[in-house]
C-alpha cells in the first residue's frame, strides 16, 4: 500500500501524442484529496486523453507521476483498484439490467456480497423497482446515475468522470452533482471533466485546458483574479452594431454578448479603457465595470492560446 | 407510375449519384472488405482448381506380406502402377493390419497371403485381401474399381504359369466401416465438425469486437480484469453451447440415419470439447485483431471457406496436392473429422488418435497466445 498522502493526483510533464498530433502537451496537475477538482477545456483539448492516462488506460509519451500514490507508468493495476472511471459514453451492458450491471461491476472488483451491495447501491440511486430494467431502456439521466453508481460501488478512493452530465437535462444535472459533494464529504476525490460554467463554479477547483495545454488552475476566484483581466457590462440598443465596431480593436481581447448587455474585455487595463473611450462619451450606451465571468476568462484564455500554437 | 417518373427526374439521378459516391469512399477505406473482394475468388479459383480432385490419386497403402515372392512382387507393382494407390507402409503383423487402417495412416491395406505363389501355380485361384477405408466413399471408390482389372493383366508377362484366359487369383476387397458406402455415415460426423466450426468461430469472432464498438470495453479495461480471465469468462460459456450442437447432431444423425457410434462415447465428448475450444480460442484470437464487428465476421468467412474445403469433409483429403495437405494439417476442421469419423465409424481409440489430439492442442495454444497477447490492454 502506497504512502497515504494528502495529495490523490500528482503528475509532470505528460505528453501524448497520436499519429504524430500532440493532444496533451507537458501538463502537470496536482489534485488534493477530497476535493473536487474541475477539469475544463474546449472540444478536443485533451481531456479525455489526460483522464485515460491517469487511470492507466493510455500510457504517456513522456512525464510520470502517482495516482493515488500508484505509479501510473507501472502500477496500472493497482489504479484499477482503487479508482473509478466514469466513461464519457455510456459503457454499461445496455442489454443487461440495472441489478445485473452492479452485479457484474461488484463481482470483478471482488466484493464480498456482490448481490447484497448491488441491492443496497439500487436503493442509494432510487432505482428500487426499476432494477430489473435493461440499462438501454433507461432514460440519459438515470443512465448517467446508474454509471456513477457503478463507479462508486467498490468504494474507490478517486473518481474520474468524463462529461458525466453531457446531454442530461438540468434537474437531473443538479441531483448529480448533490451526489458528487456528498461523496466528495465522505472523503473521495473527484475529478471531473466538463463544459458547463455553472459546474465549474461548484467545483473546489478548477483547471482550464486548451490544445492539449494546462492554461491555469486554482479556485474560481484565483482562476478569475490571475487572468488580470478588465471587464465591462454595457447596456443600450443597438448593441449589436457595437460589437462589430470594437471587435478586433486593439486593446479589446473579448467582445460578446451576454443577455441583453455585452460583455467588453481586454488584458491591459489602459488599452481597454482607450479604445472604449469614443464610445463611452454618448448617451446611447450605459457602461459600468464588471467583474469577469469565468466564462470571459476562459474564452479570452482559449483565444490567446490559439494565437500561440496555431 | 409515379416511381417511373421519379426515376425520371433529375432530383433522382443527383441522390442516387451522391449515395453511390458515399459508398465507394467506405468501401476504399475498409481495407478488409476490400481484400475480400480479391481474396475469396482467387483462394476459391486455386483450391477448387488446384487442390480438389474427387478422383484421388497416390492413396497411401500399406501391405503385408506373407510370403515373399516374385509373383507377389508382381502384383504390387501392377497395383501401384494404376496411380490410385502408393505403398507407404509395409507392415509385419496382422495387429499392425488393423491398427494402421483404425489410426487413419492409410486408406487401403493389402495382404499377401502365405502360400499364394503356389496355390496360384497349381491354379487354384487364391485370394488377395484388400481392406479399405470407406469412411469416406468417394475417397476409395474409384480406387477399388481400378482394382478389378488388376487380377486379369497383373501377371500377363509372368512366364511359367498356367493358362491365361482366366484370372490366376482373385482379390477380395473389403470395404471397412462403411460396406454399404453409404454417404450419410459419412457427412453426419462430418457436419458436426463443420456446424460447430461455423458456430463457434462467429460467437466468439465476435465477442471483443462488439464490446469495443458498443464502448463497453473502455470501462471493462478500467477494471481489475486481466486479459487472460476476460478471454476465459468468455470461452466458458460457448463450450457447453457447442457441446450441445454437438450432442443435437450426433443425437438425430442415430436416430434419423442410423449412424453408429463404434468408440467410446466419452473419448468422443472429451475430444468433442477440445475442438470446441480450439475453434473458440481462434475466433477470439480474430476477435482481437479486428477492428470491428463486420470484419471479425470477414475474418471468420476467410477462415472457414478452407475449412470447408481443405479439411476432407467435402472433397477427400488423400487425393489433394501436398501443399494443400499442409494447409489442411493446419486447420482444426480437419483434425476433428478424423477424430469423429475414426470414433464413430471404426471404433478407433485414444490410441489411434493421439497425433490428431496433439494437433488440435497445439492449435489451440496458438490462437490462444495471439489472443492474449494481441489483446490491447489500452486503448494507446
């Protein structure tokens, strides 16, 4: 048994590439225990990838590291044991039922009382009288539960979920995520990987990754305060007509609309407020400082990364 | 009417034009398919062409000599010379008679009698016994024919005899284990080998394939199984669904066409089920290599037609060329219906049995080891 720790995940340097395309690129990322940790990042920014390498089903080009003090390079195995890997598809036997999915799962990790835990797991996902259900017959969300459930039943101590709420609707999204810090409470780690802002507010932390690069990470509040960016709200009509006047004006890094205001960034403080100011001297538009969203942030870091590697 | 004058129009030709498009751009990038396209015709033109002959020629025999003579040297000679028959053994006991035709190391066995020279120059019409394997009729009928001449040109050049007119000796062919040539006591046992091959390879061809494309395989390997116990919990469960075919045909081949079973019935299930996991460790193994459902089941197709017909359940084996012989030797198929046949038709035993059980071990351990270590344990 490896060094207990309070450091779950701690990787250097990983790299992988396929058929020559690098898709995860030197990132590095330490994951305290029993936090949940939000993995964020555009389509196709290596996520995924860098999941699968933690828990040993890719191995890296280069760069090492522990999971849950467990060499990923060597001690897959032992990962396997101890970590729950929630796929981004659904990968349950849709043509085996609820009961007979957790039976399955509960019998190849070993645990004593295979049917017993399946049963007690049902009632913890309030499936009780759906357990004789094909999984192909349940609806995203339940599936999405019954995945989870699946992965916490043999009481690891990581969880890596990829996209778990992709396509769920928004209730069954904020009940999953009321799961996921109860569980976190009860001392797991969990890394998980998404798209949705709001989730990323509900994490503890937060990594942002583009292009196979590790942008930032912290709080949401570290991440918002280290992008050093000026944000203003401007209200008005004809709102639109503003955005294209100040798209790609220097000084102005993001401009987008927000509801019925716009959102108006940039990284230079003085910048930002000289290429505003012919705008401001109106009456037509009403302007006021904003703190940036974590969506401003994250937009302005993809589009500055995208200038460096591309 | 009106899908004459769709066919009419020029919205039809445009989408039919865009689908046939489509299609050949899928069909350039499934590079299994496309070998199948070249490969099934030119292996079907060069085993139907080059390796099948139903006339088999060169058919091992073995002889036993009772007497040395001249007369019988003469005989033999005369018999080798009809091309159906090539003398690979010579045999010294009558045990060893009967032990080279049960073991299937020869088709036909001749024996010379003692005191056949003489008896033939007194004229008194001695036999020449020569037992067959009919197992297979179509093997050994054409070769029995050419037998019947024998007896009247053998000895047309031998001097010091007596009046030629007639036969000087007659010979006694008996036709074992199938007297009546009856073609059903042959193709039952040969279809359980057949059937299951079929069966067995597609259960388990498929059985990786569809967890990888279903996306299941990703969790699976997430999870403490090693690869070694996937393929077992997998293999387990086929061998009693084979074991069941088998028991079902071999079942109504009794009871409907009287085909007996001579062997032990429990050499037959033992050995009945190391054929079954020999065809299911191969299935995996293609299951494995792969990339997905469709060419898993290519796979099976390609690996099957020469099953069909190399192994001697269509077309007899001891009349292909050697080359095809040593592809045959490397089927499963082939193995299997000596294994049966010999069981069923002649009584045979472990004994005579025990290269064709090597073999289907060897096979098996083969297709096991590319399994396991061509299972991708990550999905790098």
């Amino acid at each position: 048994m490896a060094v207990q720790s309070d450091i779950a995940i701690d990787v250097h340097g990983l790299t992988k590439s396929f058929d020559g395309r690098v898709v995860v690129r030197d990132l590095s990322m330490q994951v305290k225990r029993g936090t949940i940790y939000g993995f964020l990042g555009p389509n196709g920014s290596g996520k995924t990838t860098t999941i699968r390498m933690l828990c040993g089903l890719l191995t890296p080009d280069s760069g090492e590291g522990t999971c849950l003090g467990y060499d990923i390079r060597t001690e897959a195995d032992e990962i396997k044991r101890h970590v729950g890997y929630m796929t981004q598809r659904f990968s349950l036997y849709q043509d085996l039922s609820v009961r007979e999915n957790l039976e399955f799962v509960a019998r190849i990790y070993g645990l004593n009382a295979p049917v017993k835990s399946a049963k007690e797991m049902i009632a913890r996902l309030g499936l009780t009288g759906r357990e004789e259900q094909l999984a192909a017959q349940l609806s995203g969300g339940w599936k999405q539960r019954l995945a989870l459930g699946a992965c916490t039943l043999p009481s690891p101590q990581l969880l890596l979920l990829d996209e778990p709420t992709a396509g769920v609707d928004p209730k069954a999204r904020r009940e999953f995520w009321n799961e996921i810090h109860a569980l976190a409470n009860d001392g797991l780690t969990v890394l998980v990987s998404t798209h949705y802002m709001d989730e990323a507010e509900r994490c503890h932390e937060i990594a942002y990754i583009a292009y196979g690069e590790l942008l930032t990470h912290g709080t949401v509040e570290q991440v918002v305060e280290q992008s050093n960016l000026t944000t203003y709200n401007v209200g008005g009509d004809d709102l639109q007509k503003l955005l294209q006047a100040l798209e790609g004006k220097p000084g102005i890094d993001m401009v987008a609309p927000f509801g019925a205001s716009l959102h108006v960034s940039g990284r230079d403080e003085k910048k930002l407020e000289a290429a505003i100011k012919p705008f401001r001297d109106g009456k037509k538009y009403n302007w006021s400082r904003a703190e940036p969203s974590l969506e401003d942030v994250f937009i302005e870091l993809m589009n500055r990364s995208k200038d460096n590697f591309r | 009417m009106s899908w004459l004058g769709r066919i009419g129009s020029s919205g039809f030709w445009r989408r039919a034009k865009a689908m046939l498009v489509k299609e050949f751009i899928q069909l350039r990038r499934d590079r299994v398919s496309f070998a199948m396209i070249v490969m099934i015709p030119i292996m079907q033109l060069i085993l139907f062409g080059y390796a099948i002959n139903t006339t088999p020629r060169n058919l091992p025999t073995a002889v036993l000599l009772q007497e040395t003579s001249d007369v019988g040297r003469t005989i033999l000679a005369a018999i080798e010379r009809t091309g159906y028959f090539k003398i690979t053994h010579r045999l010294a006991s009558v045990e060893e008679f009967d032990r080279v035709l049960a073991s299937g190391e020869v088709l036909f066995a001749i024996e010379i009698p003692a005191g056949f020279e003489r008896a033939l120059r007194r004229g008194d019409m001695p036999a020449l016994l020569v037992a067959a394997d009919a197992t297979d009729p179509v093997g050994s009928s054409s070769a029995l024919g050419a037998l019947n001449r024998i007896a009247q040109v053998a000895l047309i050049n031998e001097r010091m005899l007596p009046d030629q007119t007639q036969p000087l000796f007659e010979i006694r062919a008996h036709a074992r284990y199938n007297p009546a040539a009856s073609s059903s006591l042959n193709i039952v046992p040969g279809l359980v080998g057949t059937i299951l091959t079929m069966t067995m390879l597609i259960f388990t061809a498929l059985s990786v394939t569809r967890e990888v494309e279903r996306g299941t395989m990703e969790s699976l390997l997430s999870m403490p199984i090693s690869p070694l116990e996937i393929m077992v919990g997998k293999i387990i469960p086929y061998i009693m669904v084979g074991f069941t075919q088998a028991a079902l045909i071999i079942g109504f081949g009794v009871l409907l066409f009287g085909v007996p079973i001579l062997g032990s019935l429990l050499l037959l299930a033992l050995l009945s089920t190391l054929f079954i996991a020999t065809n299911l460790s191969i299935g995996y193994s293609f299951s494995t290599v792969a990339q997905n459902q469709l060419q898993a089941i290519q796979m099976t197709f390609m690996f099957f037609l020469p099953n069909i017909l190399l192994s001697g359940f269509m077309f007899p084996f001891a009349g292909m060329p050697v080359w095809a012989q040593w592809v045959g030797e490397a089927l499963p198929l082939t193995h299997y219906l000596r294994i049966v046949r010999s069981i069923m038709l002649k009584g045979s035993g472990f004994i005579d049995l025990q290269y064709e059980v090597l073999a289907l071990f060897a096979l098996m351990l083969v297709a096991m080891t590319i399994a396991v270590t061509r299972f991708r344990r990550t999905l790098d």
